[in-house]
C-alpha cells in the first residue's frame, strides 16, 4: 500500500495581526489522489469544491491553497472578523473505509455561527456540514495509503493552538 505523494493544503489569515503588520495565519494539509496528467483537472475540480465547503464554515480570509506542484497565492490581508481567530479550529476525525485507521486534521478559523445550537459539532447531514462531507469524502485519501479512500466522521469545534 503505497503512501500518498500528494496533498492539498490550504492558509487562513486570521483576525490579528503580527507586530509588522502581517496577519496571523494557520494552514492544514490533507492527502489527496496522486496528481498525474491524465488526472489533474478532476482532482483540481475536487479540491475546488473542498475549498468551497471549507470556506463555507470558516471566518478567516483564505489566502492560499497549495498543491505538491502549484502555489496560488489569494490573499495577504487579515480576516475582518474578530472572531477569525487560528486558534478556533475545526477538527475532523475520518477513517479508511478498508483498513479503519483513524485520522484528524484541523481546519482553522472556523465559524461558530455554522454550529446548531447547544452543540459542539458540526451537523453532516444537512447544509454547510453536509456539503463539506461531500467534498471531503470526494477527494481526501488516507495518510497511509492513496487509494483507501476516506468518510469523515466528525467534524468538532476546538480550541488548539496547533
């Protein structure tokens, strides 16, 4: 079982802003489907739509994503929102559907307003919770092996400084 060679990351820009005047930021990065030519513009099209639903539960201003062989740079301004902070993170527990190995990875600057009400979880199965299991499943491979593909378990609200 061969262990992924690529992987997507993405950088959010926080609410604070460093002493020269650079916004704080924090980046996660995730394994993908091994990028080849014949396969590259799908998988772009799956990361894209995982961006789509990451933004959808985040307050941070995206700056960049990354691919092993590509850096787009979005942005170098601070989040407008106080509450865009790198600390509130959203952490999403998957597993490999084959082998059941447990993974995390940690989404910063996530929206507490995207949370239903009396809950630290975030609700997969309908709206933006919903759309971000979709697009995660979609594209997402297990750190251990590029072609177990993966469901996300949870996706919980957390305080980390990591």
């Amino acid at each position: 079982m061969p262990i992924p060679t690529s992987f997507a990351s993405w950088t959010y820009n926080d609410s604070t802003v460093k002493g020269n005047g650079e916004p704080e930021s924090s980046s996660f990065r995730l394994p993908i489907t091994n990028l080849t030519a014949a396969n590259v513009a799908a998988q772009q099209t799956l990361v894209n739509n995982l961006t789509t639903a990451i933004e959808a539960v985040v307050l941070g201003v995206l700056q960049k994503t990354t691919l092993i062989f590509d850096e787009v740079v979005l942005s170098d301004i601070p989040a407008n929102d106080q509450l865009a902070q790198r600390e509130i993170k959203l952490l999403c527990r998957y597993h490999g559907t084959t082998s059941g190995s447990k993974f995390r990875a940690s989404i910063p600057t996530f929206d507490l307003a995207q949370l239903p009400l009396h809950s630290e979880f975030l609700d997969l199965t309908g709206g933006a919770g919903a759309a971000l299991k979709t697009a995660f499943e979609a594209i997402v491979k297990s750190p251990n092996d590029d072609t177990e593909a993966v469901i996300l378990d949870s996706a919980q609200f957390v305080g980390r400084n990591t």
